[in-house]
C-alpha cells in the first residue's frame, strides 16, 4: 500500500504542528482584537487600517491551522484510495469501482488533486477510459494472501484480505 502513497501523506497530527496552530490562532485572535481598542475614527485611513489588521489577523488564523487540517483530510482520503489500489487484482481500476470503493462521485477530481498535491504516486489517470493505471503493480508481489492496513479512521492494525470486503475490527469503519 505504500507503494502509492508519498512521504507528505501522514495520519494524526504532530505535537509540533498542534503547538503551532493553537500559537497561531492565538496570534491571529490578538492581532484581529487589536482593531477594536483603539479609537473609531471613521476617516479613510484609519478604517483601512483596521481593515488591514482584521485581514491579517484572519490570513494569520487561516494560514497557520488550515494546511495541517487539509493535511490531514488529504492523507485519510489518500490512505483509502491506496488501499483500493493496493487491493486491485489487475493493473487497473476504473473510476467506477473506485467510486464504489470509497463512496461519492468525483474520484478522477479526487484522484488528480491528490496526484497534483503531492499525496499519491505510481498511478496515472487514464481520462478516456474512464479508468487509473497501477504503474508499480508488478514492482511488488501485488497478490499476497493477507495483509496488514491501518484504519482510516481510529489508526487501529487489521489483517485483511486484499479485495475482499472488510471492516476495523476496532471501529467497524469500512476498510476496503
Ligand atoms: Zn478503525
């Protein structure tokens, strides 16, 4: 399954990047604040100011917390989709079954941002035929009987059989 996955997808948020966030929120909530003590004066220059500090603060804020958290988004949806095609049978999924697999409509959006972004590698959309090609499929002994997958959702370890149907014994999540 690591096959297709990069070296940015990465599941939970580190200590380092919780301090940061909750320090640049805080920052953020400061900066912001400091627009309303002091005087309104309802000149050009001044609300322009304020205007300006509002918008940091909130550039601060959005800056500082929303890449770990689309981080995270990106790397939970690019662990599900490794696993589709880490349980492919064939060199090939179409949009279809993948659809399928992870639920929703849009997987070749999906699939592409993914691929654009960084989290995704060793596939290649095949548009026309509505279908992703594994380009590392034989790299690996793609077939193996059992393997070992780390749940989406709670993190926990499942032995599962590639292809087949199963869920996190831990949280009932689906996993394939
Ligand atoms: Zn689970």
């Amino acid at each position: 399954m690591e096959l297709y996955l990069t070296e940015k997808v990465r599941l939970g948020y580190r200590t380092g990047e919780l301090i940061r966030m909750a320090a640049f929120a805080l920052l953020g909530v400061i900066i912001a604040a400091s627009v309303f003590e002091v005087d309104l004066e309802f000149d050009l220059g001044s609300v322009l100011a304020e205007l300006f500090m509002l918008s940091m603060g909130v550039l601060c804020i959005w800056k500082g917390t929303l890449g770990p958290v689309r981080r995270q988004s990106a790397s939970r949806l690019a662990h599900r989709l490794a696993e589709c095609f880490f349980a492919s049978p064939e060199p090939e999924i179409s949009f279809d079954q993948l659809s399928r697999a992870i639920g929703g409509k849009n997987v070749e959006r999906k699939v592409r941002h993914m691929i654009q972004k960084g989290y995704l590698e060793n596939i290649s959309l095949d548009t026309p035929n509505k279908r992703i090609m594994l380009t590392a499929f034989n790299k690996v002994a793609q077939k193996e009987q059992y393997e070992t997958v780390t749940c989406p959702h709670c993190g926990g370890e499942n032995v599962i059989r590639p292809g087949w149907a199963s869920s996190c014994q831990y949280c009932g999540s689906k996993l394939i």
